[in-house]
C-alpha cells in the first residue's frame, strides 16, 4: 500500500491511499482522484520521504523532547474542522434537491414542519431568500462527502 500526499490546484493538502504508483497514475489519468475539500481533480503528488519501521530501539540518554507534528498545520486544523462541520449538516438535514427554495419557504411561512434541510439553489434564489427573511447559508459539500466513504 502506498500513501501519497496530495495537493489539488485550490492548496488543500490531504492523503491518498494507493496499491502502487500505477493505481495511483490510473486513477489520476481517469478523473478519480479529487480534493475532498473541494473536488478539485487537478490533483498533484507532495514530495514525502517514506518511514521505514524497522525495529530498532532508542539509544539510552537524554529523553527526546516532543516535536510538533509537522504535518499539522493551522491550514490542516481548519480543513478537518470544516469537513467535521460538513458532516455534521450531512448527518441532521434532509436533502431537499433542487426544491430548496421552494422547500425553504415552506418552512418559514409555516405552511410545512420546520426542519433543517439542504439542497441547491442558484444565486438569484438565495438572494430572494434572504431578501424575504428566510436565513439560508451556502455550504459547498464536495461530491465525495455526497456519498457512503469507504
């Protein structure tokens, strides 16, 4: 199994998990690989050195003092909270599809149950909602979140 760093075009980091560097040219060539921040497909290969665990212990001495992980960044905290908040809406809203204004009016003027939903809107839409008092909130949800995770 290789795990490869990855960067998509936007400067989102993440991680992918490959059999070899032939599954992973395959999956790039045919668009299967995507930022699951953004669904970006321009995805590119991080420089990364590998880490070989081979057993060996500590030399006696001085403790090592704890380092800061160097693979955590203040960009990376951000990403993982920002996917968290996205799952979270995923897991306790009804996906309402294109019928979001619609649905969205619905519940403000009373006419239907109130419930926390999500689906699309256009741009004209959303401003017409705000415009009315309805509080909407775009949320770009990559597709790979859309679906189950493996």
């Amino acid at each position: 199994m290789k795990v490869l760093n990855l960067q998509c075009n936007v400067g989102h980091g993440f991680e992918g998990w490959f059999g070899s560097e032939d599954d992973f040219q395959s999956q790039l060539a045919r668009g299967l690989v995507e930022c699951p921040l953004c669904g970006d497909k321009q995805v590119g290969k991080l420089p990364s050195a590998p880490r070989l665990n081979l057993g060996a212990q500590k030399p006696a001495g001085k403790p090592e003092t704890p380092k800061q992980d160097v693979m955590t960044t203040p960009d990376q905290a951000l990403q993982a909270a920002w996917l968290k908040l996205v799952r979270h809406v995923m897991a306790n809203t009804e996906d309402v599809g294109t019928k979001f204004a619609e649905e969205a009016r619905k519940i403000h003027y009373g006419e239907t149950e109130e419930r926390g939903i999500r689906g699309q809107a256009t741009a004209e839409e959303a401003q017409a909602l705000l415009e009315e008092g309805v509080g909407v909130l775009p949320l770009p949800i990559p597709d790979a979140l859309k679906g189950p995770l493996q």
